[in-house]
C-alpha cells in the first residue's frame, strides 16, 4: 500500500512536525546534555497536545516535560500558584508573610491572634470574607511567593526544578 501526498500535504506535515519546533529542539539538547546513557532526537520527542497552564508539553518514552519562554514560565508559575493559594490561603502563607503583606495587621500579638481565628474559620465564607481585606494586593503575594520558592515549585510536580536550554525554561511533570 502505498501513501500518496500532494507537495502542499507533505509541506504542511514538515512545517507543522517537532522538526520546526524550537521548544522541541531545546528539550533534545537538554536531554542529550543530561541524560549519559541514552542519545535523544527529534524522533523521541512526542508533543502530545496539551498545555499547562500555557507551558508545551511533550513526551519523551514514559516521562512528560513541558517547556516554555521565560514570560510563558512566568506566567505560568503565577497561574498555578494563584489557583493552589486562593482556595485557602492561610493553609500555604504564614503570619509573618500575610502581615508583611497587610496595611492594617501589625507584627504583634493581636495580629497573631487574629491570624489564628481566621485559620480556624477560612472554611466558611466569613474567614476569607475577612482576609481579603486584611491583605493588600493578592497578586502581589503570589509574586513574591514564587520570587521566594522560585517557579519550579508550581510547575514542576516531578522533581520541582527548573532546567534552561537556549532560551527555553524545562520542567519534568512526570
């Protein structure tokens, strides 16, 4: 049996193939530069269509990676830090950081106190009613919870750090 193309159909496979793909060829020089048993091509690397969080991933035999610019890893990392903090803040952030966050709370006692009854209520409505005007600029802390722990930490659920190739940032996730 044979397999017919027209040069626009062939075209169209070649340009739209891991053969153009920049991201692709950066995940290959990683591999090759740390993998020392086993060489890698572009005929290795299987993007398999999804995205996370706006990161490419891709397949390599049974591990997945996702890669991206720095401003694609960025906002990445601020996407998946802000969906795992909002949904209960008090649970990922400590007292000395939300004050150093807030206008009205003090490092003191009280501040404390308050902090810790709201722990004890951010399963109602009313705990993160209050919280939310404790704080003075949520996408603030989450900048400077990812400036703190560093990208990998949201991105990469794997072994939770950040790899570089050229000009792309990678992450294993699996």
């Amino acid at each position: 049996m044979k397999i017919r193309l027209t040069e626009n159909q062939f075209r169209n496979i070649i340009e739209n193939s891991v053969f153009n793909d920049p991201k692709a060829l950066a995940l290959v020089n990683f591999l090759n530069d740390t993998e020392q048993e086993e060489e890698y091509g572009l005929s290795e690397i299987i993007p398999n269509g999804y995205e996370h969080y706006g990161l490419t991933q891709y397949k390599v035999k049974d591990r997945k990676y996702i890669v991206g610019t720095d401003e694609e890893a960025n906002k990445s990392a601020f996407e998946v830090a802000k969906d795992m903090i909002s949904d209960s803040p008090l649970d990922f952030l400590s007292n000395e950081f939300i004050i150093q966050h807030s206008s009205v709370l003090k490092n003191d006692k009280i501040s404390n106190d308050i902090l810790e009854v709201l722990r004890n209520e951010t399963k109602t409505n009313t705990g993160s009613f209050i919280f939310d005007r404790l704080i003075d600029d949520f996408d603030k802390i989450i900048r400077d919870i990812i400036k703190l722990h560093g990208r990998a930490e949201y991105i990469s659920f794997s072994d939770q750090t950040e790899y570089k190739s050229g000009n792309y940032y990678i992450y294993k996730i699996e």
